[in-house]
C-alpha cells in the first residue's frame, strides 16, 4: 500500500493512493498515520478494507509529511561506501547515529528555509524508515516485523554548523524544514528488494546523485536490529539510512543551495519530491 497525508499543515488527515493515482480517505478505519495505525493489526486493516469504498479526495490538497507524531528521528551517517569515498572518510566499522529534530519534519513538496546565518546548506536523498511497533533489543532476522514501511527522506544538512563548529553533528540537521518526509509511506510488500533501490537527486534540473541502496555499508534490518541495541523505537519513529554520493560538499569545487533553487528528488517506488529553497525571513 502508499499511505498517506494530506491537508493543511498540522490538520492533515490519513489517506491512501489507489489503483488510478487517486487519494482515498482514511478517516472512516483509522484517525492519524500514527502510533497504533501503523502496528501490523491496523496495516492489514486497512489492506483488507475495500478501497474503492473509501471517499475519494476531491481536487489538488497539500501532501504533508507521510507520518505524524514522529517522537525520534534517527539518522545514520557515512552508510554508503562511494558516499564515505567522496569525503574521503574511512569506512565505518559500526553505524554512525546521530539525531534529527522531529520539529524539522515537513511534507515533500514544501519550502526548504536557509537557516538563519547559513552558507553551506546542503541536499542528501535517502531511504527511511517508519517503524510500526516497539522495538528492543531486535533480533536482525526479525527487524522488519517491526517496520510499518518505506518513505524518502531528504536529509537536508547546513555543513557549517555540522562540521566546523563543534560539538555532535545535529546542530546541522534539526534546522526547520530540514526533515522532509514522503510523499508516501510505502509498505514493505510493494518492494521486492529494498537493498536494490536506485536514488536520484536533481537541482535546478542538473543531476548531483545517482546512486542504489545496493552501496548501503549497513543495510535496512542491520540498522534497526542495532539501533534497538541502545534505545526503544515506538511506532511511528523514523530512521533515515544515509545518502549515496553527490552530495554539495562532495563536488569539486563544493556547491551548495541558494535561495531559489529547486531540488528534486525520488526513490523507485517510493515516489519523488520537489522543494524550493527560500530564504530566512524571521520567526
């Protein structure tokens, strides 16, 4: 299934993609695309409603962020092998984790605001998580029972204050706007190999990343296995898995985002994004 949200920001309302493209109301089986509406009792609810009863959503609405509630949002560094070539960093030898701000999660299609004071923000598309139940101490063989599905995530990063002024590496990546998730959660019965994915990042048009969740250094059941090791994911938490290369801060000479631009970005079967890029104008 894609599932997903719509409506304004902080009033969308759960949904699902049918057969034709069309949003199918959701509000009737579940009340948000969160918490216990992601647990496999709920999915196989709804996987087993009759879609082409569900209302159809009439015009054009906003797609917001394809999860609510998201309580962490874990991201892993450095995971894809020509990614951690081009900043020329050794291999890890265990995940590199660090955090998002869930206050940083908004939909796929809205602004991406330059931090105030920024002059290196930077694009990464990756594959992300959404887990669909509590998960401690997760056997590797059995993480996906845990997973409710699939989204994009574009890990927008400000490298100054990432890299250069101390400290841990979240003060570059929990920025507002910095987190933006879908357009749709994607159950995992809709991709036939999630270590097979190709990834494409464009801006203004002009290809910056090609690369396939195939280059991943941990893949998708090694991290959740091992990230529930040191914390408990609740449902609805999200880990994003790391960019292939292409990235700004990568190129030669570094290139990185301006007011204007527009980043366009997608994952096989998990649909595409696009975003402008707009300037700090205050709170």
């Amino acid at each position: 299934m894609k599932l997903v949200r719509y409506g304004a920001h902080g009033s969308e309302e759960p949904g699902l993609i049918d057969a034709d493209g069309n949003i199918r109301a959701l509000g009737e089986i579940i009340p948000e695309l969160a918490d216990e509406a992601l647990s496999p009792d709920s999915l196989r609810e709804i996987a087993g409603a009759d879609h082409t009863l569900l209302p159809i959503v009439d015009g054009s609405p906003r797609i917001g962020a394809c999860v609510g509630y998201v309580g962490n949002f874990v991201a892993v560094g450095l995971n894809y092998a020509d990614h951690a070539a081009e900043t020329g960093a050794a291999i890890p030898t265990e995940p590199i984790l660090f955090n998002k701000a869930p206050s940083c999660i908004v939909g796929p299609y809205d602004d991406i605001v330059l931090p105030k004071g920024s002059v290196k923000t930077d694009w990464e598309v990756e594959l992300a998580i959404v887990m669909g139940s509590r998960a401690s101490y997760v056997d590797e063989a059995d993480a996906l029972d845990y997973v409710a599905g699939f989204c994009i995530c574009h890990d927008v990063s400000e490298r100054t204050f990432q890299i250069e002024r101390g400290g841990q590496w979240m003060k570059g990546k929990g920025c507002p706007t910095f987190g933006p998730l879908g357009p749709w959660l994607v159950t995992a019965d809709e991709i036939a190999d999630l270590q097979k994915l190709d990834m494409w990042l464009d801006v203004n048009g002009e290809r910056m990343q090609t690369g396939s969740t195939a280059t991943m250094i941990f893949g998708v059941k090694h991290l959740v296995s091992y990230i529930s090791q040191f914390m408990v994911l609740e449902a609805g938490d999200v880990i994003t898995t790391g960019t292939p290369p292409g990235v700004g801060m990568g190129k030669k000479p570094q290139r990185f985002l301006k007011a204007g631009d527009v980043v366009a970005l997608g994952i096989a079967g998990l649909g595409e994004q696009r975003s402008r890029v707009v300037a700090y104008r205050g709170s």
